[in-house]
C-alpha cells in the first residue's frame, strides 16, 4: 500500500516520539525550567504506541524515528524498539537522541534492531555546548559516539542547528567530522519554535553555512536514499560522511516532506509548524484498529502544501519542540 497526500507525495515516514522528559534543556527546544511533565497516565502506553506503528506500516509508512524528549530516558524502551524492529513490511528503524546515555546503551539498541542514530549536538566546544544545553557534558556524548560504532552502527549523523553569535563558527569544524570521522553532518537553520522576540537574529541561512564551507572544501551533490528528509546533501571530495542542509527559514522543502507525527501523548500532526492537529487517543483506548487507520490516512489527507515560516515571521502557536518530537 502506498500513501500520497493531496499534493502528490509520497508518505513513508513517521516520527514517533515517546517521552517529553529530556535529560538537558538546549536554548531552541525548552525553557529554562523545563517543561511540566506529563503524567505517566497521559502518555501512551508501549502497547499504544506499538497500535500506532503496526497500523502505520500496514497503510504504507516504511520507516519509524523514535523521538522525545529524549527517548533514552523512558523506562523500558528497549524492550520497545525491540518489538517494533520487527513489524513486517517496516524497512528502516532509526532514533534520535542527544547522545548522554549512548555509552551505556548503544549495544543494547543495536541489538534490538535500531538501524540508524541520529545525535543532536550543537558545539564541538565544552563551553558553549554546556551553554547550549544549559549543563550538557560534551564528552559523554562525543564518547557515545564512538560507543556507538564500537557496538556496530554506522557513524552516527550529527544534528547541528546553527545559531549566530553562539557555535556558528564551528560550521567548518563540524564539516570536517565528514571527512575526519565519517559521519554525515546536517546544519539546521534556527526555527522559531519557543516565542522569544527577535528570534531572526539567530538565523544563518542555508545558503550562508553552504558558502562558509565551499570557502574552504569543494562540495559535490549527493543523491539522497528513498527514506532521506528533507535536506539538501553535499560531499566533500572523498569524504565518507556528508553534509545537509535543512532550510525551513530561508528556503521552504516542503514539497518534499515525506512525514507525517506523532508526539507522545497520541497528537497526530501533518506538519511540524501547523496548529492542526488530531487526538488519537479515541482511538486508542479501546483499541479500534480501524478507526484508527481511517484517523491515520485522515491526517495524511489533511497534510498542508507548506508551512508559513519565512524571514518576515510566521503565524503557528509557539510550542516546546520536545513536546511535539523534534
């Protein structure tokens, strides 16, 4: 079976997060404080979310990412990722974290079927990456990293949303991880996701990061795989890892979105930055397989062209990105 919203993509990708709770509180993604917890009983359960995913690759999506929060916090997740390694007609099982607790547990996701991490790190420097993440340990979660590998991923991809006047120097010394380390390497511009006035000061565009590193390594285009996002992708000549770039400001790529989400607590959203949204939990509770799938193909009908962000502004209600799932 294969899904196709109104605007002719293909969809074949869910972002399933299971947790709001992160064990850092990075500028872009949570407050200070943090965030009020969700009670254990407004989460889904494993047995909800493994409903939601059967159901979803039953209508077409061939790949799941497990987001939070940080899902590495959630009790029991393991177990989790196991049983969902093991859908059939599910291709690609990824995850993604911010790498604290990958030293203990990266052969035990490798083992339970993950086929891919993706890393959220936003500095190389132990200062500002403890800035960043308002307390973050830099060398737990470089260590992760080569934990990871040891336990037999490919080199995990590197997240890095570029802010200016905080790591966006550090745009060639992220590029050189691709050639160094191999692992792929994809520059996020800054999105205003938390309301904080005057947030475009923070905005470097693609185009600007591109420029910084063709100043110093030639890029060639990369073609990308069949469960790729929606980044543009570069090589540096030789190297084994490649660099993205993500435009969600300065460029819109939504005519390539292949996903659809769902956040923790059993919201369905089409688009990240759209206020619509669909409660599944009738759906969930009882269980009604059924009703659950027509809710499914509801959202994916429902799929917007393109979201509103641009230079200028934008017009959705600000949330916490760990509440949605990244």
């Amino acid at each position: 079976m294969t899904l196709v919203d109104p605007h002719g993509r293909k969809i074949n990708y869910l972002r399933l997060s299971v947790t709001d709770r992160c064990n850092m509180r990075c500028l872009y993604c949570m407050p200070k404080e943090g965030i009020i917890k969700k009670t254990q009983e407004a989460l889904l359960t494993y047995e909800e979310l493994l409903l939601i995913a059967q159901t979803a690759v039953a209508m077409g999506i061939e790949k799941i990412r497990i987001t939070g929060g940080e899902p590495l916090v959630r009790r029991g997740i393991v177990d989790f990722l196991a049983r969902l390694s093991t859908i059939p007609g599910l291709r690609h099982l990824a995850l993604t974290t911010n790498g604290l607790l990958l030293t203990e547990m990266a052969a035990d996701l490798y083992k339970a079927g993950v086929q891919r991490l993706n890393v959220s790190l936003d500095s190389l420097q132990p200062v500002t990456f403890s800035e960043i993440t308002r307390g973050g340990d830099l060398g737990s979660v470089l260590a992760g990293l080569k934990t990871a590998e040891l336990a037999g991923f490919p080199p995990p991809k590197i997240n890095v949303v570029v802010m200016r006047g905080i790591n966006d120097t550090e745009v060639i010394n992220f590029a050189e991880m691709t050639r160094e380390y191999g692992n792929p390497v994809r520059f996020i511009e800054y999105m205003p996701v938390i309301k904080e006035k005057g947030w475009q000061r923070y905005c470097i565009s693609g185009d600007e990061i591109l420029q910084r590193i063709t100043a110093k390594y030639p890029l060639e285009p990369v073609d990308k795989g069949a469960y790729s996002g929606p980044s543009r992708d570069f090589r540096i000549p030789g190297a084994r890892g490649s660099i993205g770039i993500i435009t969600a400001v300065s460029g819109h790529f939504c005519s390539e979105c292949n996903r659809i989400r769902v956040t923790s607590t059993g919201q369905a959203k089409g688009c990240l930055f759209s206020d619509t949204k669909t409660d599944l939990i009738p759906w969930l509770r009882p269980p009604d397989r059924k009703g659950l799938t027509q809710k499914l193909q509801s959202i994916v009908s429902g799929k917007p062209e393109r979201h509103d962000i641009s230079e200028d502004g934008y017009t959705h209600t600000n949330f916490k990105m760990s509440q949605i799932g990244g």
